[in-house]
C-alpha cells in the first residue's frame, strides 16, 4: 500500500506527525496517476489504443507542477508551526464542470474548450481555503448530461478502475475514478439526478449529494439549477466528512445556499446508531422503464445479487441496534425519470442559452453573414448531441402549448415525490425514520459503448437516485459489496433535509461493522499490475 | 408492430432547431427528432398520474423558510476587479467592443 492509497484523515495525521511531506504525498498521487491514468481526454483525440482501453483517463488537465509548489507551500506552513487548515497537504481532484481561476474551465465540452475561467467556484475556493492541493480537473459527461461519461467532447472518455471495459458512471466519472484508483484522496462532483451517487457505487467509493442548498453553486457550470448539488467523493464516510466541513455552508454569492448552521460532521461519526431507525421502501427494489420497441412499461425487481447486499447491509445496521422499518410507501419513485426528462431539460435550455459564439468559448471559424448565422453555427458545432438534446427537449416541453400539459405537471408531480419523503421522516409520523436504505443502482457498472446513445435507457439508470434531487434531500452511496462479475455494488442512505451528519454515521458505522470482511480486501484491477 | 405514436414531427422539429438556434447535419438531426420522440413516450407516464386540482407546483425540493434565507447584500456597485480577465474570453474584442457580425433590421409584429 502505498500513500495515495491511505485515507485522507491519515494522511492528515502523517503530515502533522511529520511522518511525511504534502510533497511526498502530491508525489506518490502523480506516480499513481503516471501509472494508471493513461492519456488525459482531450478534444479531436486519436483514435482509442488497445492501451488506452487498460487505463483510467480520470483527467482533462492535470496540473503536475501547480501541485507540487502548492505542497511546498504547505510543507513550509507545517514547518514554521502554522495550521494550513483542515484540508493541509491532501490532493483533490474538481469535476470539469466547476470555474478555477486562470484554468480552462471547459464542462467537458468543445464550446467552453478555450474558456480559463476568471474566478474560483465557491466550493474550490474553500477547499483551497483549508489547505487542500488540486491536482487538476477531471473529465464528465458533456455538461453533466449522462450517466456514463462517456458523451465528453475530451476522449478517451473515463474507464471503471475496477474493470476498464465497463464505464465508470457519470456524470461525475471522473471524479469517481481519480478517488477508486487512487490518484487523489478526494474529488468535488455534483449531482443532479445522481451523478455523484451512481459513479460512486460503480467505482466502490463514498459520494454524498448534500441537501439542495447545503453547498454553493456559484461557480458550477450550470445544468438544472433546482436540482444541482455539489458534494465530495471520497474512499470513506469520514474523508467526505472532513471535505463537508470544508465546503458546507452559506454563500453570499449564492442566494440559494441555506443559511443553517453547518454541524462538525467529524465529530458526531463515532455517534452510537442504537435507536436510528432504518427504512425500507420496497419502490426502492423494483424499477419501472420503458420498452424499447413497444413502449410499453415494464416493471422489473432490482438483481438479486443487489437486493441480498441490501438485505445484509439490514442485517448488520439490526445488529448495531438500529430499528428496521420494513414496507415505507414511496410510491411515486417511479415517476422520477418522466418528471426529471421535463424539469431538468427546461432548466437545461435556459442555462445553455448563453453560449453563443459571442461573449466566451467557441466561435465557429466559417464566416457567418449576419448574428443568427453565427449563433447557429457556433452553437451547432461546439455543442455535442447530448447537450442538444436536452435544448431541443426543454423548448418542446416549456412552449406555452405545452407547458401546462409538460412542464407545469412535472413541477405537480415533483411535489408528490416530495411528499413521498416528507412522510417517511417526518418525526411525528407513522415511520419517523432516520434514513431509507436502498440500492443506488439498478446494476452495477455497464460495459463501455453498451447503452451510450440510447438517451432514456441512460437515463433511467437514475431512476433510485433522481427522486432525492427532485426532494432536494440528501442522500449516501457508500460500498456494499461486489457481484459475481466482481463490480461493486453501492448502497444508498437518504435522509431528511440536512441530515448529512446521521448519513456520515450511519454510512461510517457500517464501515467499521465490516472492515473485516473478506470483500474489503478486493483492489481494483488497475492496480493488480502497480 | 404499429410505429410508435411521433408528436415531434419533421416539421416540429425544424421549428425547435430553429428556436434554439443549432445548426445541425442530417445524420444528427434524425438521431436527435428520435430520441426526443422517446423521450416524450416515457414523460407521457406523468399524464396518467390523478394530481388532485389543488396540488401545488414545486419549483424546488427544499423549503426556505425566513431563517434559511442569506441575508441580501447591500444594493451598492461595485468596480469588477476582473474586467479585462472576461472581456479577454471574448473571441472577438476591440477597442473595448465585443464584435458581432451584422445585426439585421427585424421589426416586431
């Protein structure tokens, strides 16, 4: 084991002991990277190499340089006795999708490929605030629209570390990558209908999607901006603790960012779970998707191997003492997806409208005779299909024809998935529970190229996910296992608003109620030959 | 098997393009009229859902009641520090002008 493979609170104990340097730690972070990541993404790429399909390909810049001066720095600071903060000397990784000052800022995208963004998203800024090191940005979905991360304009887009030839899940893949290979400790992702959760049980890692409002997006590159979270990713429930208590807070930047008082996650991690009480939603263990042909609905139970990982994970949250609540109605889970292909794509249309060829990013290089010819143009040619998609869709729906019959219903129906959790927490209520146990996924990591393009199947992979968007509540996906095939399986946590803390515990108490077990030993495969 | 039902039509479907501003290549614009046409299959689930008549609208999930809202910054200017830094992404700047080709005379009905 080597120091990019400890957690972040060692390290962070390492380096206050002076048992190691911030540098010796950026440095054994580039050597993982140098080994396992392959080729940065990157736009008009060669041709994908049987080499390229071994390797991990977390990053669009990498910033080798910038990184190891930063570690000097704090080097320094722990030298002369002086705190670099709660983040001092451990690398991070920033989805792509966030502005950093002086650094192209590109979502993944060929329109934003020349913007260097001139400010520092609010969450970057407080990570660099507390001490922690960047080590560049990492690769996503284009804009965030997939689950795959396979729709970047930057290929080679990102591979699963536990299995290259399946996807690592998106949009966040990268982010999720970087922490399961171990080149970096953490990474900032965000979720808008899981895109923090759902790489993070393909790649066995812990994501956190905070409650809307619990972390600032100013500086996040926007998608649906009633439903976008930035969150950690992190190999454990107590390093996404220690970047919540870093990142976590209001923002006078962000008018959205709820000013609650922000709890020390750390401290309460230890917290006894005797008495929590734990639910189970059987809408959580069956999902509802189209047919490709007929069209028809087909309900379908989640796979076996998924629900016994569940059911064990019941088994030992009952033996710590937590209260199991069996038969939590949420019926209107089933509904997510339909509501979020409305809801999102609206969001989505709007906040793509600026780019146009004119104030930043790409411009088309044909001479355009008059102003629509060059927004059509640049729009056209610096926009890959999925970010086109969702224009197309968000108009469709948002027209004044439709939009009561669309839009306007989706905006209803997100109040009954709402409803669906205020019930279950309600603390008055019939289940007054703590949190609702699910699966994060539907299956676990699929093979690369084996749904990319079908934009609804994609989409539905979400579909136990994007309801805690719709809610804006938060919710876990922490590591539970792995199938037959060897991927991991990821188990879900949702809570009340603002119940990050009891989600960290919950999520830490099963960490150390199985530390033991045989399935923690498994390494990912990238790093069988390191 | 009966072709699925397609409410965007060619002819939709050109209108969208147009209102959004893409220019598109052939190839794109079929894949794209049928993975809408999808999509608006699965978001048809939603018109089946009884929604009683008084059941509000939620624009978002959380509520923000008083307490949860900041506090509003004082309504004063403020000099940009980063002025140049934006005006420098421009693909196209001179003489303190972003420059644009021509904008035609349209007169609003």
């Amino acid at each position: 084991m080597e120091l990019c493979d400890l957690s972040a609170l060692d390290i962070s104990k390492m380096l206050r002991s002076r048992q190691t340097s911030a540098l010796e730690v950026v440095d054994s972070c580039l050597a993982r990277i140098s080994k396992v990541d392959g080729r940065p993404g990157t736009l008009d790429s060669s041709p994908e190499t049987q080499e390229d399909t071994r390797k991990v390909h977390a990053f669009i810049s990498l910033m080798p340089d910038e990184a190891r001066a930063r570690a000097r720095d704090i080097d320094k600071q722990f030298a002369a006795g002086e705190e670099p903060g709660p983040l001092g000397g451990i690398p991070f990784t920033v989805k792509d999708i966030f502005c950093v000052k002086d650094t192209p800022s590109t979502a993944a995208s060929r329109i934003l490929a020349n913007f260097v963004s001139p400010y520092t998203a609010t969450p970057v800024e407080r990570m660099l605030k507390a001490g922690g090191i960047s080590l560049g940005k990492v690769n996503l979905d284009e804009f965030t629209y997939g689950s795959s991360s396979e729709s970047s304009a930057f290929q080679p887009s990102p591979r699963n570390p536990w299995d290259t030839s399946r996807v690592p899940g998106g949009s966040s893949g990268g982010s999720a990558a970087s922490v399961g290979a171990g080149e970096a400790f953490l990474s900032l992702g965000t979720d808008t209908a899981g895109s923090i959760r759902q790489p993070a049980a393909f790649c066995g890692v812990v994501g956190l999607k905070p409650t809307y409002g619990r972390v600032s997006r100013y500086g996040l590159i926007a998608f649906g901006s009633s439903l976008d979270c930035p969150g950690p990713v992190a190999r454990s429930a107590a390093d996404a603790a220690l970047m919540m208590n870093a990142i976590a807070g209001a923002d006078t930047h962000d008018a959205t960012a709820a000013a609650v008082p922000v709890p020390d996650y750390l401290a309460g991690l230890d917290k006894d779970i005797k008495g929590m009480r734990i639910g189970l939603s059987p809408d959580y263990f069956r999902i509802t998707f189209p047919d490709a042909q007929s069209g028809d609905y087909l309900e379908q139970e989640v796979p076996d191997e998924i629900k016994a990982t569940v059911l064990r994970a019941v088994e030992v949250y009952r033996a710590l003492g937590a209260e199991i609540i069996e038969d939590v109605p949420m019926p209107n889970t089933r509904y997510g997806i339909p509501a979020y292909f409305v809801i999102s794509r609206v969001e989505a249309a709007s906040n793509l409208h600026r780019f146009d060829g004119v104030k930043y990013g790409y411009r088309t290089k044909s001479q355009a005779n008059e102003l629509k010819d060059l927004y059509r143009r640049s729009r056209g040619e610096g926009f890959g299909l999925q970010p086109k998609l969702r224009i197309l869709m968000g108009m469709y729906v948002s027209a004044a024809q439709y939009s009561e019959q669309y839009y306007r219903r989706a905006l209803r129906v997100r109040t009954l998935i709402r409803r669906d959790f205020e019930s279950a927490f309600d603390p008055n209520g019939k289940y007054r529970l703590d949190a609702l146990l699910t699966p994060t996924t539907p299956t676990t990591a699929f093979p690369m190229k084996g749904i990319y393009g079908d934009s609804v199947l994609m989409q539905y992979a979400d579909q136990l996910t994007v309801p805690a968007n719709h809610s804006g509540s938060p919710g876990i996906s922490f590591p539970g296992g792995f199938d037959s095939a060897g991927l991991p399986i990821g188990l879900q946590l949702l809570g009340p608003d603002f119940s990050e803390a009891a989600l960290l515990q919950l999520t830490h108490a099963y960490e150390k109620a199985t530390a033991e077990a045989d399935w923690r030993e498994k390494r990912p495969a990238v790093l069988e030959e390191v | 098997m009966p072709e699925p039902k397609e409410d965007i039509t060619p002819d939709v479907f050109d209108h969208l393009v147009q209102l959004a501003a893409l220019e598109l290549d052939g190839s794109q614009a079929d894949y794209l009229r049928q993975e809408l046409n999808k999509q608006l299959a699965s978001i048809r689930e939603l018109e089946a859902i009884k929604l009683d008549e008084n059941l509000p609208a939620a624009s978002h999930g959380v509520p923000y009641p008083p307490n949860h809202k900041p506090a509003l910054r004082e309504d004063e200017w403020e000099t940009c520090p980063e002025a140049k830094a934006i005006t420098a992404q421009a693909p196209q700047f001179e003489d303190g002008y972003i420059i644009v080709p021509d904008i035609p005379h349209t007169t609003l009905e």
